[in-house]
C-alpha cells in the first residue's frame, strides 16, 4: 500500500512528535500531510474545573501548529498543512481524514499501562477502533 496523503494527529506530545517524525522519515515531496489538532473542554467538565479561556487555548495550538509541532516537516521539505478543530482530537482526526480521503491516519502511542493508558487524552484507541481508513500506530521506542 502507497501511502501519498497523510493525516497525522499532533498534540506537542513525545507521542505525537515521533508520529510527525515517522511522516517526515517516510515521506517525500510529492507527498501530503495535515497536521490535525482537536481542542475540546470536555475534560474541564468531567474534572469540574471551571472552563478556562479557550480563546487562548485556540492562539497557542494555532501557533504550535505552525511552528514546533509541525518543524520537522518543513525542515524535510514535506507538503503539509494544518487544521485544528473543536472536537475530541480522535474525532478531528477522523474528521479530517475523511475530508481529504487520507491513505492513512498517523497517530503514536505510548507504551503506557494501567490508568495512564486509560485516560488516553489523544483518543488514539477510538482511532483504532472507530477509523474507517487505515491507521498507522508509531510506538514508543
């Protein structure tokens, strides 16, 4: 399988960065990666922390996009763009895929166990599970 059109979820996260790392590795210039990001406060309300300014929130993910999350990229010479949408960033990324008809959904995952693998703040075990596209998992190394 080719893989030319790429949708990689990006959080700033180690997980996230070796997944636009792996992007970028394998990759070439006639190729095409969108960098998802998903901003959602649900787990503000779940936590009962009083919502914070997600104005704000919006500002530092748009300039983390367009900068450190998606460097290495542009450092390759990769074709990429970015998106960030208000929903659970799994849903973003599925949203997003389906949007441009991606080859495969680029997610990494650690290698976590017990709670932290159940809080999964990414979402990445709803991709693999709800995707309709391929879904490439990047490890931890």
């Amino acid at each position: 399988m080719e893989l030319h059109r790429i949708a990689v979820l990006v959080d700033g996260s180690p997980e996230s960065q070796r997944a636009v790392a792996w992007c970028a590795d394998h990759l070439g210039p006639t190729d095409e990666v969108v960098a998802v990001a998903g901003l959602s406060n649900v787990g503000e309300l779940v936590l009962a922390v009083p919502p914070s300014n997600l104005r704000m929130w919006r500002k530092d993910i748009r300039r983390s996009l367009h900068g450190p999350w998606t460097k290495r990229l542009a450092d390759r010479g990769i074709p990429h763009r970015e998106r960030l949408l208000e929903m659970a960033p799994w849903r973003a990324l599925q949203k997003v895929g389906d949007e441009i008809d991606a080859d495969a959904l680029v997610v990494g995952v650690s290698n976590h166990h017990g709670l932290t693998a159940l809080l999964d703040p990414r979402g990445a075990s709803h991709v693999l599970h709800k995707a309709h596209r391929p879904v490439l998992v990047v490890p931890s190394p």
